[in-house]
C-alpha cells in the first residue's frame, strides 16, 4: 500500500516535506526545526514512543534510565533549547562522582565540579516527550522504516518502505529529502552501500560505535525507618573494575522514586567481548561485579539487563551532519561528532538549518519559544566513559 499524503494548500511554495527516521533527541531537534522554517515533515520511529538513547524504563519498582545517565550544557544554542522546557529538567550531584578502583575503593577524591550535569523527570525519555509534542500529528512510530527508494510516481521524490505490527508492510511517498537519524549500523543499510548517497556511504564508513551492556536494579527492602539505602555513601561512581565502567543510583536523581534502585554500565571492552550472550548470563555476572564494588550483598527484588548495540562514539565522523545537497539525504546524531546528548541535538539542529534553510544558521533561533539568551555551563569534564551521556 502506498501511502501520499494529502497536498497542504497552506503551505508556501517554498516549504518541502522532509522524511525524518528516528525520533531520539537529534531527529526531534531536526524535525521541530524544520517545521517552525515552515517545512512538513513526517517522523519515523520503531520503538513505540519518542526517546532513543534517553529511553526510560517503567518497573513497579519506578524507573530506570537505561541509556543516557544524564547531560551537560556547554552550547548557548542548547541552552536556549533546554529553557524550552521549563520543570522537567533539574540539576543532579553527579558532579560528586567518585573514581573507583577495581575493588570499589576510592582513588580519587570527590571534587566540586565545573559543570551541572542535569537529568530529566520523572525519567531521560521525559525532555524527547516534551520536544516531541508539537510533532504528534507528524510522529508514526512503531514503524520500522526498511528501505530508501525513488518515489514510484515522482522520480524526483524519495518513498520509504516500512515494516510496522504484525508485519504490516507500507511505503509512505512523495518526500522531498531523507534525513536519517539512527545509529551507525542502521544508517549503513538505509543507505544500501551507497546506492542512496555514495558520498555519505563513503564518510560513515571509518566510524566506529561501542556496544553498552546495562543492568538495571531494584532493592524495595532497604526503604525501612531504619534504613535510607544500602551500600555506599555515594550515588554515583566512574569505576576501573573490568566489567563495569559507570554506576549510579537511580532512586538519588531529583524526580524519581525513593526504592532503591541502580543502574550499572558495563564497560566497552567487557560489552564488546559479551555481546552475543543471553542476558541471565550477562545479569550474574554484572551483579557480581556490582557486589564486589559495591559491597551490597543482598538480592535485588529486581533485576533486568539490556545491550544497546551502539552505545558509545569511538571513531566519529569528525563533522555536526552529513547534508547531501544532490541526493537530498542528510544524517544526524551524536556520533557524528561525539557521544553527549548535546551532540545529538546540536547535530540534528544544524541538518535542520542546512537542509531546510540553507546559510541560515545565524538568523533561525532551535526549539525556541522565547527570546530568553540562556547561557551555556562552562565545560568540564565529558560525560563518563561508561555512562550513556
């Protein structure tokens, strides 16, 4: 079946529609941009609602930020985006994050640090939600876009190919440009090796992205009169230990549920060495390193593991997006220059301002409702080595 939708007699002679795949932070960005220059866009996600890597997950014992742990704000254009949102993000002590041996003992000690790391409520999939709202009518998600083609009818045009429930097999037509805003591997077969856009094929190819194994869990019993936590004095911690790189206490972050609750990241060798294996495994053996650093003994009442595939930029494009002016395709996401939720967004904005409006980037205010100037944190240190951030 293919699917056109209905002409706009509103729109300006100058708007495009523009095919915008994945509804993480750096898609969102991308597609509120261009539809504030005045574009239409339509936004594909497989999952079944806005987040990507700053997906929360909801247990009965509260939720879990499974991928990105928190950010930081060292971009005036960011920060104006962020004041967007006014309520739902809140400074977190993250800052006093201790540095762990392989043995859970401090090597080095807490120092106040430079820049706010900042969380969103009730979870990190909470400011996607927020942005992606104005986009509701525009948003198909739990549709997995499989292929990139010229529209059948307009040469001149893209239509996608989708797989969504039960199978249900769609092309959705009459595209001006495709902006892709996925991981590395799935950017890969979208593009088809280079059929859609040599130019961008051949950029992509050197970078490199490492795999996260994280476990997420529960400890209800330690919510007693008697009791405010388990283990450690500290909530979250950078650790040397082989398996794990990034501990926190979820149950600490401003907004979220009083159980006790952690989340652990592995590291990217031990993720990249376990990647194949069945969770149960995975599970045992990260509680036992989280024992072991932690110094809590006692089984969680919930436990629960997920591999992200593509966690963490190892080799990036070295540039904020990839625009093909010819092919009309266009990539985005934190990878192309970094790993921070701050390189997303920034990446999926300035695709926006080059695709949508060319040499505007000066001129055309992201996300922004307000003419409030935010100001951006002074940098300091990246997000952590195995935190999602």
């Amino acid at each position: 079946m293919i699917l056109r939708p209905p002409a706009d007699r509103h729109r300006s002679p100058t708007s495009r529609h523009y095919a915008v795949v994945g509804a993480g932070i750096a898609g969102v960005a991308c597609a509120r941009t261009l539809r504030q220059a005045g574009h239409r866009v339509t936004v594909f996600e497989r999952e079944a609602a806005p987040g990507g890597r700053m997906s929360s997950v909801s247990t009965p014992f509260g939720r879990f930020d499974s991928g990105a742990q928190y950010f930081t704000v060292r971009d005036a254009r960011f920060a104006r985006a962020i004041e967007t949102a006014p309520g739902t993000c809140k400074p977190w002590s993250a800052n006093l994050v201790r540095v762990l041996d392989a043995h859970g003992r401090v090597a080095e000690a807490a120092l106040p640090g430079l820049e706010q790391h900042w969380v969103s409520q009730p979870g990190m999939d909470a400011l996607v939600k927020e942005w992606a709202a104005p986009l509701a009518d525009a948003l198909v998600t739990g549709t997995n876009v499989v292929r990139i083609e010229p529209d059948a009818l307009d040469a001149a045009r893209w239509q996608l190919r989708t797989v969504g429930a039960e199978d249900a097999q769609h092309v959705y037509s009459g595209f001006d440009a495709v902006l892709l805003a996925v991981p590395p591997a799935r950017t890969r077969e979208l593009l088809d090796g280079g059929r859609v856009s040599r130019d961008i094929s051949r950029k992509i190819e050197p970078v490199r992205i490492a795999p996260c194994w994280t476990l997420m869990i529960a400890f209800p019993q330690a919510n007693q009169p008697t009791l405010s936590h388990l283990g450690p004095q500290w909530n979250v911690a950078r650790s040397t230990h082989h398996r794990v790189a990034w501990l926190a206490r979820e149950s600490s972050k401003p907004g979220r549920d009083r159980i006790e609750r952690w989340t652990v990241q592995a590291s990217p060798a031990w993720s990249q060495e376990h990647l194949r294996d069945d969770r149960p495994r995975v599970e045992a053996k990260l509680l036992r390193a989280f024992s072991e650093i932690t110094g809590i003994r006692a089984e969680p009442s919930h436990s629960q593991a997920r591999c992200w595939p593509e966690a963490q930029t190892q080799v990036p494009v070295g540039e904020e997006h990839l625009w093909d002016a010819k092919a009309r395709i266009g990539v985005a996401g934190d990878w192309c220059i970094g790993h921070r939720v701050e390189d997303a967004f920034l990446s999926g904005l300035t695709l926006a301002l080059n695709a949508g409006t060319p040499h505007a980037a000066s001129r055309l205010p992201p996300l922004s409702t307000s003419s409030g100037g935010g100001r951006a944190q002074r940098p300091g240190q990246a997000g952590s080595a195995g935190a999602l951030g």
